[in-house]
C-alpha cells in the first residue's frame, strides 16, 4: 500500500527554537516509515512576512520538488495579508515553479481565515484550483467552521483541515467536512475518537493521512501511520486514508 | 464544581471511600482553572493528600500557565497537568511547570518532541505516563513513551515509580 503524508513540514531555516534539518534526512525519514509521497511546506516561511523570502522559500521548495521527484510535492507559501502581492507570489510559485498546492497557517502567520485581505489570494487558488492547506482548529483565527466559510465561497478550491479540527473542534470539524463538498480533513493531531466519529459522519473518502513530521524527530511519522493502524480500518478505507484519497486529490 | 459545599462533601465522601484523587475539566465544568471557586476543593486535596489532576490546553479555562498559578497557590498539593497543554498550549507547559514544583506533566496526546524537552527540561522525575483512554489508544500511548530515548531510570520513573509515589 502506497502512503501518501498530505501534511508534512521542511526547515529550510531555523524557524524559532527550533534548528534547520537537512532534506535528506528529512527524505530519509518519510522512506524510512514507507512513504511513497509527502507533501511540503516550508515551516520556517510561515513566520516570515517579507515577500522576497517567500520568492527565495518557494524557489527552493521547487528545487527540492525537482530533486526528490516524485516522493516530494511542494506547496507554496506566501504572506496571506498582502492581498494582491501574496496572489501574484501564488500565481508565479505555481505556473513558473509547479507548486501543487497552498499552506496558510492562520496563527503563525498570523491573519484571520476571514479577513477580507486573503480574497486576492484565495480567488487565484480559486482559479488555478490549487488545494489549499490550512492549520485548523485553533481559535481565534482558524477554527474549522472559518475555514467551512471560506469552501462555500471558494468552491472550486479544495480547501483541507490540517488538524481535523485538533482536539477541541473536531467535532466542528467534522462537520465542516461534511456539509462542504470541497473540505477534507486530516489526521494529524486528532485524536482516534474523534477520527472514528468524523469518519461515521464524513465517510471514507475526505479523510487523509497526514503527520505534521519533518522536524526532528521522525519517529512522529511513524506513530502517526500507527495511528491510523490502530484505528483496525477495513483494508480499502484504510488504503483510501493512507494514500488513494491523496492520490486522487492531487492528480484528479 | 460550581456547587460549593456540596462539591466539598463529594469529594470529602469519594476520598473516604477510597478513591485516590480529584480529576477537574474546567473547560467541560465551566470555570477559570485558578479561579477561587476552586480552592474549597484544593484544601480537601491537601486534608487528604491527594493529587489533583487537570486537564489543560483548552483557551480560555484550561491553560498550564493557569495551572501553574493554582499550584503556587497551594504548593503543597500535587497537581497533574493533563495532556502538557495538548495541543496549541505546548509552548507553556515547561515553562508553567518550572513555576512550581508541585507540577507533574501527564503524556497523553502530545508529542514526543515536548516530551523531550520536558524530560530535558523539568525532568523525567515529574513526568507521569497517560494514555487519555478512550480517547486516544494505549497501546499507541505506550508505543510512543517506547520511541523516546531515556535511561532506563527514566523510564520507569515516567511509566510507573513517579504515578505510584504521587
């Protein structure tokens, strides 16, 4: 079965305390668990706010995409509250470099995921129909029933919950997921209850595995698999969450 | 919780009947975890020399640093900070912990990289293992503690010794 991390993190800097860590043994780790495929971002790009070292962070996601095809997909950051200059970051990172997706982090970043000034930049993932992956589940500013307003009004973006809601909202979570058909959710940081509640009401097909991994320890990505092991899926939904609803995502 | 009295004589009976602690969920409960409304029962802990045990991570009633406060309050009783501030309150259990000593920090759901730097930081001699069933798996749980490197002390200490000394 092909695993497929729709949620992992590259530092390319030192992002707070926490140092860089070279993309080999970030590679080596994910291969090391059996993951066939992980997607991107630039953790230490989420607390920039200048534009050029968004240009410099999203230049070298796509040498790296280049390098570790095709077991590395980039996602794109920008800074979320410069409205046209983010949109037009967006717009270069995904037609000259080949970002397949966007990261927004609303508290790190930090901006509300309602606040007017990300129209821009949600309206060209809109158009290109980039998957657009948000940290969810922390108020204030990114509670999943935010990011639900945001699927209705972006409708041919799919729009994912990267915590499922964490602990607290994954109730919202859920049922953000279900009421929009764009949303999904991921695993990482939810808990096995609240998994197995939002899979009764979401169903097999939104739910995909991610591990918030890439920073030091590795060995996060292989409790997070173990996660999803223990859940004791039938076969084909636990293909669909470890990989096949990734897969299907992202090539259509 | 917010009973008064009546709070005080169930738990004065739970405790006389056997049972070993307090258990607080102030944002299920509906109060600030150091908020006063909580002392009466703080002081039967101290009566009986029973560990209290909080749930934290929770804004705005269920934050270590809050935790911290209550256990300044009464340094004398033994307070466990549940799930070490799981999940965006991380960044303060540490720090919340080395505030005061009463302060154990509980396993369960967060990550092993906190774990790390709360054994590196506070200690494994203030750490107690939690597998928050049925919310998460215990066996995940175990498998998570297994994965950190520590000394063998270490590891008894945080899977057995320091839960049987509190």
């Amino acid at each position: 079965m092909s695993v497929i991390d729709s949620h992992a993190h590259i530092m390319l800097d030192s992002y707070a305390s926490l140092p860089p860590v070279e993309p080999e043994r970030v590679m080596e780790g994910f291969a090391r668990y059996g993951v066939e495929q992980a997607w991107f971002s630039s953790a230490d790009a989420l607390v920039s706010n200048q534009t050029d070292e968004h240009r410099r962070s999203n230049d070298r996601m796509a040498e790296l995409q280049q390098r570790f095809a095709p077991h590395f997909v980039a996602f794109a950051t920008v800074n979320p509250r410069r409205g046209d200059e983010a949109a037009r970051e967006l717009e270069r990172a995904v037609s000259e470099l080949g970002a397949r997706g966007l990261k927004i982090h609303g508290w790190l970043q930090p901006v509300s995921c309602t606040d007017p000034c990300l129209e821009p930049l949600l309206a060209t993932a809109n158009r290109l129909k980039l998957p657009v992956l948000f940290h969810d589940g922390t108020p204030p500013f990114t509670s999943s029933l935010q990011i639900g307003y945001l699927a209705e009004r972006y409708p041919s973006c799919t729009m994912i919950l990267g915590h499922g809601g964490l602990k607290d909202l994954a109730v919202t979570a859920a049922q953000t997921a279900h009421r929009h058909e764009n949303v999904y959710l991921q695993t990482c940081a939810t808990t096995l209850l609240s998994l197995r509640r939002a899979l009764d009401l979401v169903g097999p097909d939104k739910i995909l595995y991610g591990s918030d991994g890439g920073f030091a320890d590795m060995q996060w990505v292989d409790y997070n698999i173990q996660k999803i092991r223990k859940w004791n899926l039938p076969a084909a939904v636990e293909e669909k969450i470890l990989g096949g609803n990734a897969m299907r995502l992202l090539n259509g | 919780m917010v009973r008064g009295d009546q709070a005080v004589e169930e738990l004065e009976r739970s405790l006389d009947a056997g049972l070993k602690g307090l258990k607080i969920n102030s944002h299920l409960q509906g109060f600030v975890l150091s908020d006063p409304i909580v002392h009466p029962l703080v002081e039967v802990c101290r009566e009986y020399d029973a560990p209290l045990y909080a749930h934290t991570g929770t804004p705005i009633t269920a934050e270590p640093f809050q935790l911290a406060e209550l256990a300044r309050t009464f340094p004398d009783v033994t307070m466990v900070m549940g799930h070490m501030g799981y999940t965006d309150f991380w960044y303060d259990a540490v720090p919340a912990a080395l505030q005061s000593e009463n302060v154990y920090l509980e396993t369960s759901l967060i990550d092993i990289m906190n774990i790390q730097n709360a054994i590196e930081k506070v200690g494994a001699e203030r750490i107690l293992f939690g597998s928050d069933y049925p919310e998460s798996d215990l066996s995940l749980e175990l498998e998570k503690i297994a994965m950190i490197e520590m000394s063998d002390e270490a590891r008894r200490r945080i899977l057995s010794e320091n839960a049987l000394e509190v």
